[in-house]
C-alpha cells in the first residue's frame, strides 16, 4: 500500500481543477471551445470535491462575456449563462458561492445577449442570497431595463432602490442616453440637472452632456442643445470631439452655417483635432446650401490638417456636382475613389446613375450596371427605382421591365415611387392596359396609392382618347376620399384641368 502525505488528495483535486479550469481558458483563448467540450470540462470542474475559488470562476465566466464569436463558439454569454445554470442546477455550492462580481457578470450577458429579460431574474436570486448588490450590479440592472423600454422603472431603481451615495456617472448616463434614444430629452435634460443641483460626487461627465446635446438636435431642439453646450462648459465639463461634432452637425443641419464655423474655430483653439465627421457635417451643409466655393475651402483645409476624406466625403461632393449639371466632374471623382483608397458604397452608385438619369445617358448608366455586378454591390429599392425611372422615360419600357423583374427576383419589393415610374412609362407610350395591369397589381400588393398615381393614369387615358375610363378613374378616387391637387411648382396642367371638368359633369 503506497504510503499517502496528509493533504496530499486534497492537494491533487484542487490541482485537477485547476487543470480543467486552465484547459478551458485555452480553448477559449485559442477559438476552440465548443459548447460541448465546456459543458463537459465544466461538469468534469463540478465533480471535484474541493472548493473552486469564486475568483477562478468568476474569472471564466468573465472571459466568456466578453469572448469574440469564433467558428467553434458564437455567443461566449450565452454559454456563461448556460453554465452557470448548469451549476446551479447541480447545487454546486460547494465548488463555489456565486458572489456579487458572479451576478454582476451574468446580468452583464444578459445586455449583450439582448435577453435583457433575463437580468431582473438574475437580480432577484442575488437578493434571494442576501448578497448586497453594488454599484456595478445595478448599472447592469440598469441596462437591462431600459434595453426592454422600462426606463421610468429604471429611474426608479435608481432614486429608491439605490443607496444614495451608490449612483456613479454611469448609473445615470445609462437612464440619460435611454431617455434620449425614446425621444424624451427633455426627461434627460431634466435628470441631468437634477444631478448637477444635489452635488453628487459624480457629477454628469462629458458623455452625458453629449448624449443630451445630440438627443435634443435629434428631437428639432437645436436652441436647447446649444444652450446646453454652453452651460456644460460653465460647468467646467471640456467638450470633446464627439460633442463638437454634434453641434456643429445641428448647426448645419439648420442651415446656421456661419455659427458652425465659430464652433469649429472655438473647437480647434481649445486644443480639439477636427476630424472626418467634423468636416462632413460643414461640407455638406455648404453642399445644400449651394456654397461649393466653400467646399472646395474645407477640402483644402482637411488637406492641410491631415485629415483624409471618406466615402460619405466623396458622395457628398458627387452629389453636388451630379445636382447641377456636372455629371463628368462627378463621374472623375467616382473612378479616383478607389485609387485613393475608398470603395465607392451603393450610395456612390445610386448618385452617379441619378446623375446620368437625368441626362439621359442610358449607355453611362449600363457601363454602372456592369461595375457594380463586378464589384459585389447588388441594388436597392433606391437603385432600381433609378434605372425603371430612367429607361421609362425614354420609352424603354422592354429594358425597364427587365430591371423591375431582377429587382422582384432579387427580393426586393417595388415601392409607390416604382410603380409609378413604370405607370408613368406605360401611360408615355400608350400602353394603357400594361398601365392598368401594374396599377391594379400595386393596389394587390397594398402599396400605398395617392392622387399622384391617379392623375397618372387618368392623364394617361385622356391623352389617347379613351374619356370613359378617365372618368371611372375619377369616380374610383371619389369613392376611395382621394381628391387630385395640382402640382404646385408647374400650376394647373391639361390633365388636371380635364379631371375637373369631368368631376363636375
């Protein structure tokens, strides 16, 4: 009989689990823990007879929460919880207590998950354990709530249900950008203010103002985001890149482009780098503004700071010049993009075939075609709309046909605007039971339907003669409560004219 040490069993088990523990921290390192070979190394953990240390466990369990997807192993929190539920089924406790960091942990997988319903639950068996819950615990309560749209109920957990003195900047920037993201700003703004007036030690940081700010632009409240970037630099908080940038893209957007300039000069004398955003927002707001001399004055100056245009820059300024007639300047700019590094996205393409939609450069526009084939980029609804638009025009109806059919068999669902194309298109070239046959098979298909597709088709009937089913067109809107307007920028055309004859007949 071998002679045994005191201790000396003991000593084996912890070091088997510790083995295991190691073999599954390598496999996941490594992409290679499957789900079964964890469940089987974990059951193989919960057998031991000596006590796991909480921190070892709780190590793992924190590896797996944030473990990237991996061929072996795509959702790392699932399988925390999953093993965890193992243990907790087996009444494990003898291998390890779970403690607050256990649950802290497992709620946080529940927010990655998006099985935020899960949370409340976890929640309730650390209460169920007289474990005190800290401040990382209820941040990811927190969470949870307001990923399920109970921010009310969030905000009380945190103005009752939380020590007072527990709260951090988190704790609230979880219920601010919540408020924010429902559209209720104003309910952010008004915690926000709460915060700073009580002193907290905590006080609101930049991210929560930034938050605020850029709800509030969100909501059309431009004036009160300015006010409040004001106020938070009263309040000593430094603005970041991300809260210049969200002014300045307000400002912009408001069309207060002279305001934005002085944010820009204020943003760059404190110190803050502009960046691509920075100068997107400005570029394109001159861009709409018309004010491509000042376009041309950002590039130059993004040039000079280092900064390199994107993508969303490139379009920008191809959409300008595509606007006003100068599709070749735009088409120049399309083909350098990717010498420079960016590949032309499917909104690069859309405004370069919008661009030679409205020359009517039908050959430019199949060269596109076959570009974007090469390139992997299949259409949208956006794109084919373009090219049924433009080949329907030009009375193309067999090629616009075509490209509708790929777009059905492509998955993707014709809108009122295509029909309309391909309506219109029929109507241009007398093609009057094709026009009905699409009309009726968008009303089918519960497209949304108005007076503008009516006046298509009743204009359609009128100018090939055909008066009796204009006037059943006229009398089907009647019914329907649908009553044609005339296009405000054109004044009353012959078609609408005709309309009004017949409806008072």
């Amino acid at each position: 009989m071998p002679h045994v040490r005191p201790g000396s069993s003991s000593s084996f088990i912890s070091s088997r689990a510790n083995q295991l523990l190691s073999k599954l921290h390598h496999h996941l390192g490594s992409g290679t823990l499957r789900p079964e070979l964890a469940h089987q190394l974990f059951d193989n953990l919960l057998e031991q007879r000596v006590p796991v240390s909480a921190c070892a466990l709780n190590g793992l369990f924190a590896a797996l929460a944030c473990a990237p997807p991996s061929a072996a192993c795509i959702d790392g929190p699932a399988l925390a919880i999953a093993l965890f539920k193992r243990m907790a089924r087996a009444g494990c406790r003898q291998v390890m207590a779970p403690t607050n960091h256990t649950y802290s942990i497992l709620i946080e997988c529940c927010h990655s998950l998006r099985r935020s319903d899960l949370g409340p639950t976890f929640f309730g068996l650390l209460l169920k354990t007289g474990i005190t819950a800290n401040v990382v615990t209820f941040n990811s309560l927190l969470k949870c709530l307001c990923d399920m749209k109970q921010t009310d109920e969030a905000l009380g957990v945190l103005l009752h249900r939380m020590p007072g003195d527990m709260p951090d900047v988190i704790s609230y920037s979880v219920i601010i950008k919540s408020f924010c993201d429902n559209r209720r700003s104003q309910l952010a703004l008004d915690l926000l203010r709460m915060v700073t007036k009580k002193g907290y030690d905590h006080s609101p940081n930049v991210v929560s103002y930034t938050i605020i700010i850029d709800g509030l632009i969100k909501e059309g409240e431009l004036s009160k985001a300015c006010a409040l970037f004001h106020e938070m630099m009263q309040q000593g908080v430094v603005p970041n890149v991300v809260t210049y940038n969200s002014i300045i893209d307000g400002l912009c957007k408001g069309r207060a482009l002279d305001e934005a300039e002085v944010v820009l000069r204020q943003m760059v004398d404190s110190g803050v780098r502009p960046d691509v955003v920075t100068y997107n927002s400005l570029i394109h707001g001159y861009s709409t503004s018309g004010q491509f001399e000042e376009v041309v004055r950002l590039l130059e100056e993004m040039r000079g700071q280092g900064v390199r245009p994107n993508v969303f820059t490139c379009n920008t300024v191809m959409a300008y010049l595509c606007k006003h007639g100068r599709t070749k300047e735009a088409a120049e700019l399309f083909y350098s993009m990717a010498e420079k590094g960016h590949k032309p996205n499917m909104v690069s393409y859309s405004i370069m075939l919008h661009g030679y939609a409205i020359e009517g450069s039908l050959a430019e526009m199949t060269d596109l075609c076959e570009l974007m084939a090469r390139d992997g980029i299949a259409p949208d609804l956006h794109c084919f709309s373009i090219l049924i638009s433009a080949y329907a025009k030009c009375g193309m109806m067999d090629v616009a046909i075509l490209f509708f059919k790929d777009m059905l068999k492509q998955g993707v669902n014709p809108d009122e605007v295509t029909y309309l194309a391909v309506i219109a298109g029929y109507c241009r070239v007398g093609m009057m039971d094709d026009a009905m046959e699409k009309f009726n098979e968008m009303i089918d298909m519960g497209v949304p339907h108005n007076a503008t597709v009516y006046r298509c088709m009743i204009q359609g009937y009128l100018n090939h003669g055909d008066f009796l089913k204009a006037r059943e067109l006229i009398t089907e809107m009647k019914t329907k409560g649908i009553h044609p307007r005339p296009r405000k920028s054109q004044g009353i055309d012959p078609g609408y004219l005709m309309t009004q004859l017949f409806t008072g007949a």
